[in-house]
C-alpha cells in the first residue's frame, strides 16, 4: 500500500474532522411538516429563520396532510420523516388516543396551562394558533344592517340569495342547531342525543335549497366574489385575507356565534431530537414571537400573554380577541373523535338525497 505524507495525512484529518462536525450539526436540525401555503410561511418568516439564527438548529420543511395513518406507518417502522407537525386538533387528539404521540412535559417549555387560551390544550398537542369558522356576507347584495346570527343565515327571506357552505357534517351541523334556536353553550350535548341529530339535520333541509358546497377555502371566497352567493362560511384568516388584501372590502364578517378551533404542533411517538424539539416549541411559544404570525396571517396565538403584542386594528379581527371571544364556542375535539365517521357517512347520504 503505497504510504501517505504528513501533510497530506493532516489535511485529510482535518477534513474528517469538518465532516464530523458538520455531521453532528446535521444531527440536531429539525424536520417539521405543515400544510404549507401562506401560514408556513408566516412560520418561516417569524419562527424558523430567527429560531436557526439563535440556536443554529436549523429548519427543514416538509409536508403533513393530516393523515394519521402516515404517523402510524412512522412510529410502527421507527423511522420518522419528520420530528413535529403542524395539526388539527382533532387529529392531536386520535393521535393521543391511540398512542401515536408523545405526550409534552409543560415544564420543559416554562409553561403551564394557563399560558393557553382555555379550552385549547391537549395531552399531545402544544398549541400555537386559534382560528374560527364564520360567516360572511357581501354588502353590495346584503343591505345593512345585516345579519347577526344563524338564524338569520338562514332566513332568505329576509336577506335572499345563495349560501355558501362546507360540505363537511363538521362545523356545519353546529350551525344548524344554532340557526334552530339552540344556545351555543348546549349545542354538543343536543348533538350528542339521536334526537339532537335529527333536528341538525332538519334545520339543514330547511336551507338546502339554498346552499351551494365547497370543498375547498379558495372556493369559499371565489362564490362570494363571483355573486354565485350572498352569504358564505368560511375561515377567519381566508375572510380577512379577502376583505384587507384583495381588495374585497365588500365583504364583512359576522362575529356571532363563531366556532373556533386550535392548530397544535405535535411529535410522533419515539421520534429522535427531543432535545431540538423542546427548544424550538420553547422558541415558538414565546408571546413575542407567536404574536408575529399575526402580520402575515389572521390567525389568533394561542398563548394568551401574546396578544399585548399585536397590532389593535388586527387583533379586532381574530377570535380570541377580547372584543370577539364571547361570540365564539370552541368545537368539542372529543365529540368529532368520537363521531366524525358515522355522521359524515349520514351527511354524505342527506347530501346526495334529492
């Protein structure tokens, strides 16, 4: 074997050891999925860039639809595309239930819960945003005053022309019993009952005639816009969005009698960089920090100390704003665990029904 220099033998340690540092840097990044399009990167504006250039932990996106299953195939093969997601709280909760996620140790992140907007923690989820399902209207073809409640969404008699709404049971059904008279604080336990069912699903047949379904949020707005519609449900952020950046000042949205739900990070179970993990979250949940998303997207923080940090004029536009959160109720995570299959297949059936 031929012999090496000392020069060249030091030159090539020298390399091994760049690679081994660079290596052991590599190993402490973080992989974290989201659902992508402006909240990502609102997140990599305000938390991922001035999280890397305080740490040096750096940030590689990725992409998570929702699916629990891919968590599963991850924690059962032991090998993880990514260290945390961005999730609905719904599927924090199935993931925690099944025992797909680990459970946050609070303490780890100088925390407690009541640092959080009540009602919005879960065991497997650390919150970061709350957002809401309103609804809106368009006042070129709703005269003002306009409607105030469920109850007048359903009243084409009164304010006519189209409803736009989700052809999901999830949110919709709420808004049923709403517009039939049910108080906010009782509409998970009459929903709860076989009765309470039926009655949702009268009061929707009542508007049916009337309703126009969307599948997805861009939908939504575009029947607004286009005046398929004079009236649509749809997210808080995509409604401000509309109103304050496209030019679409026409619309407004109604807070009263409002849903809202919470976005979570969430770590499958057994993934490695647990250390990196509770450094970003202690980064993330910082009121300062999480206040930033507000500038990008009209998304409520779900750190309740945040909301000094926001600008007046658009925290009068999110749902936990102390001006808006009395209108609003928080959607029953365990109640969509629970019955989300069967009464999407009754849904699915009602819709399909002539």
């Amino acid at each position: 074997m031929r012999k090496i220099s000392k020069n060249l033998y030091s030159a090539l340690t020298f390399v091994g050891l760049l690679s081994a540092t660079a290596m052991a840097a590599k190993a402490d990044d973080l992989t974290i999925a989201t659902y992508g399009g402006s909240f990502e990167d609102a997140l990599r504006a305000e938390v991922y860039e001035p999280f890397t250039k305080a740490t040096g932990i750096n940030i590689l996106p990725d992409v998570h639809t929702g699916d629990i299953g891919k968590v599963r195939a991850m924690v059962t093969a032991g090998t993880y595309n990514w260290q945390l997601a961005e999730a609905e709280s719904v599927t924090a909760a199935v993931g925690c239930q099944q025992d797909l996620l680990e459970r946050f140790d609070l303490s780890r992140l100088n925390l407690t819960d009541k640092d959080f907007v009540p009602g919005s923690l879960i065991e497997c989820g650390i919150p970061d945003v709350v957002y809401s399902v309103n609804f809106a209207y368009d006042t070129n073809q709703v005269p003002e005053p306009g409607p105030k409640s469920w109850a007048d969404f359903w009243d084409v008699k009164k304010w006519p022309g189209k409803r736009a709404m989700r052809k999901s049971p999830n949110g919709t059904l709420e808004f049923a019993l709403l517009a039939d008279g049910v108080p906010m604080d009782k509409v998970y336990e009459v929903l709860g009952t076989p009765e309470g069912v039926d009655r949702a699903f009268a009061s929707l047949s009542k508007l049916k005639p009337n309703i126009v379904w969307w599948e997805t949020g861009a939908q939504s707005l575009q029947l607004l816009a286009d005046k398929e519609v004079a009236m649509t449900v749809s997210w808080n952020g995509r409604l401000y969005s509309a109103a304050h950046t496209e030019g679409q000042k026409q619309i407004k949205t109604v807070w009263n009698q409002f849903r809202w739900e919470t976005s979570m990070w969430i770590r499958p179970k057994g993934a490695p960089n647990a250390e990196s993990s509770y450094k970003f979250l202690q980064y993330a949940t910082k009121p300062e920090v999480i206040a930033g998303i507000t500038k990008h997207i009209a998304y409520s923080p779900a750190i309740v100390a945040a909301e000094k940090h926001i600008k007046p004029e658009v925290n009068a536009e999110l749902p936990t704003s102390s001006k808006n959160v009395k209108g609003g109720f928080p959607m029953d995570v365990q109640f969509w665990v629970d019955h989300q299959e069967d009464l999407a297949q009754r849904f699915n059936n009602w819709v399909a029904q002539q």
